[in-house]
C-alpha cells in the first residue's frame, strides 16, 4: 500500500502561484507596509519598520514548514516582485532597490537555514533562520536606501535589527498557534484531486 503521509517533499510537487496566492498576497501586503513603514522614523534610533518588517519571516517560515524550501522560495521571489512594483508606486525607488535587494538576499539565507534546523525543536528554526536573516536584511536595506542621506543610517539600522530580534521572538507565538492550521493546507496542497 501506498504511503499517504503528507510532507514538504511531496506536497512540492503541486506547487503553483495560483496554489501559493495566500502567503504570496501576505508577503506583498507586508512588504509594501514595510517600505511605507520604514520611511517614517519613531525617533533617532528606529522607524515603524522594524515591527512590520519580521512577519515576512513568519510568512516564510510557515510556508516552508508546510511545503518544504521550494515553496518558500517561490513565495519569496513572486512576492518580491509585486512588492517592488507597488513599492516604487507608495515608498520610492530607492526605498524599492534597497528593499527587493536584501528581502531577497535574507529570504534565501532564511529559508535555508529554516530548511537545515527543520527537524529540530519547533522553535529553533524560524528564530534562527529570522534572527540571521534579520542581520543580513538590516545591513543590505539601510546602506543602500539611506546611504548619502542625512539619516544616520547606521543609528537606525542597530535600533532595527534589536526590534527584529526582539519581534522574531515574539513572532513564536503566532507562529506556533498557526501549525495547525498551516498542516491542513499542507494536506490540501499535497492530496490529489479525485
């Protein structure tokens, strides 16, 4: 008999765009909040996004928990698109460039990581994977969206990686609470149609 357990490996098969429109639709909501967000400072040392920014995290973490790597990444990469397209409408250019770029660059590091803890503890792979991807996000965003400004960049991108820490965190307990439900869609994706 047939094994019909459900898992990342044969759930991928079935991936498609159209499969994937909730996380992707997610990542870009969130993406372009971000851009929006991130232009708006608190105070000297940190701006609205650094709380908005981490749940692209939870978004990827949840997808590759439900559907492997491959997945993740397709939810990254269609989402960094739409989000760049939007974002250059509502932030600006440079906003978008330095966005696309390192969303991209720490959404692969993410994703791998994720993908070589995914047997351990539940709680190990998404803070890691978003704690080392916040690093790289945090470096390649702020250098190139506000270097020449009269920003203090760097003052801002260390108050944004301590509130990304801090989220990635936090961001536990939804992503723990969501398990469940990310398993039935999972199911969904992986069982064949009749």
């Amino acid at each position: 008999m047939k094994n019909s357990a459900i898992t990342p490996e044969n759930a991928r098969s079935k991936l498609t765009v159209l499969s994937l429109w909730l996380p992707i639709l997610a990542m870009t909501i969130v993406i372009v909040a971000s851009n929006v967000a991130v232009m708006v400072p608190i105070n000297d040392w940190l701006t609205w996004g650094a709380f908005t920014y981490p749940f692209v995290f939870l978004v990827t973490d949840l997808t590759n928990r439900a559907v492997g790597p491959q997945g993740a990444r397709k939810v990254a990469w269609v989402g960094l698109v739409f989000a760049v397209v939007l974002s250059v409408y509502f932030a600006n250019w440079q906003i978008a460039l330095a966005s696309g770029t390192a969303f991209i660059s720490a959404q692969l590091l993410d994703i791998s990581l994720f993908n070589r803890l995914r047997a351990m503890s539940w709680w190990k792979a998404p803070l890691i994977g978003s704690i080392a991807a916040s690093v790289v996000d945090t470096g390649i965003f702020f250098f190139i969206a506000f270097y020449g400004s009269d920003m203090n960049w760097l003052m801002l991108a260390s108050g944004d990686l301590m509130v990304k820490w801090a989220m990635a965190a936090a961001l536990l307990l939804p992503y723990r609470l969501l398990l469940p439900r990310v398993a039935a869609i999972a199911q969904r994706t992986a069982t064949p149609a009749v």
